[in-house]
C-alpha cells in the first residue's frame, strides 16, 4: 500500500493533483479542498489510499491521516466505493461525518450528492459503530454537518486560484455560480463544491 506521496506538485486539474515522487509523476485524486491547499512548483505531502481494480490502479490523496482513515472506513459500508467516500469528504470533515453518524442525521448525508434519504438511513445503520466519536470536539460543541470549509464561497475561490487562475477570474466564476449554490440552500442542503467548481471551469473556458 501506498501510504502518502511527498514532493513538488507538478500540475493541478479539478480533480487531480499530479505529485512528482522520484522523478516519477503520480496522479492523486483529491477533493476540491484538498487542492486549494496545493500550488504548482511547492511541495506537499499527500496521505494515500490506493484502490485496486481489475482493470485500473486509482491513487486518492487527503489532506492527513484522519481523512483517509475515515475515507476507508467509510466504504466498510454497503454501496459505498472510493467515488462516493471522496463526495461525502468533499462535503464535509471527518469530524462532522462522525457527527452526523453519532446523531443520526439524515439531512447532513443527504447533502452529498448520490446520496438519498433511504441510502443515509441505511449509511447510519451501518457506520454507526465503524466511525467512532469526534476527535476535535465534542458533540454538541461542534455543529452536526459542518463543511470542511467555512464557506463554500473561499472554498471555491481557493481551488480556483490553486488551479492557475488570478483573483479576479476566480471572483467573477464564484459569481456566476452563486444562483446555483443558493438553489441547493434553499432546499435544504449545502453548496455542492465539486460541482460548483465544473461549473465555475466551464464558465471560465467559455469566457476565454
């Protein structure tokens, strides 16, 4: 197993970070958080989970240990795979999903996209005793489905300008995109980050 890669990032797509180790450029995919905290040509270090497949090797990248072991925690659960354990860390801590199990809230997994209220009641059945409690406070201190950023606004952006893009490009995608995020609000559930920024990238190729 591929426990973490560290060395200078070579290159950064919406969903890909591509770390040189050895001369060798390996392809990590990583959330849109994850990513904002990466710049071309700096070096970083990337805990790993490799998942094996029949006809593909998939190299998923985290931030720290904590977010990989919850990420193959998570796919202890039926239906889970890598795809759908990285959506659901793409919108929210590891603290929160410990949370969210913990308290049985339905609503904070049924803000990650491909996920239903049936499938969350099933995921919180399952992860009930797999996840254990939160490790940076307790709860009731900490608020059930908080995101990993603190606003998907600075989320975005900071993924934007990761990816090569100035300030003033990234201010007006995130613009584009509010109406969008807003939507998603106002219906109950959270800004869907990864989506947001495939949006906010066509936006900017077709103002380019």
């Amino acid at each position: 197993m591929i426990a973490f890669v560290s060395g200078p990032v070579a290159a950064l797509a919406p969903t890909t970070a591509v770390i040189e180790v050895g001369g060798i450029g390996m392809a990590v995919q990583c959330t849109p958080g994850t990513l904002a905290g990466l710049r071309i040509g700096t070096d970083a270090r990337l805990a790993t989970s490799l998942v094996v497949r029949e006809d593909s090797l998939t190299l998923y990248g985290f931030a720290d240990d904590d977010e990989r072991q919850v990420f193959e925690l998570l796919q202890t659960a039926s239906g889970v795979g890598p795809r759908l354990a990285q959506a659901m860390l793409a919108t929210h801590s590891p603290d929160a999903l410990r949370t969210a199990v913990a308290t049985g809230d339905e609503k904070a997994l049924t803000a990650v996209s491909g996920i239903g209220k049936k499938g969350a009641q099933k995921l919180l059945l399952e992860l009930k005793d797999r996840l254990g409690d939160p490790v940076g406070a307790r709860i009731g201190q900490q608020g059930v489905g908080t995101p990993v950023s603190s606003s998907w606004r600075d989320q975005l952006q900071a993924a934007l300008i990761g990816l090569g893009y100035g300030t003033r490009e990234a201010d007006e995608a995130v613009t584009a995109v509010t109406p969008q995020a807003e939507a998603a609000i106002a219906g109950g559930g959270q800004a869907p980050v990864p989506q947001l920024l495939r949006a906010a990238l066509q936006t900017l190729n077709r103002a380019r």
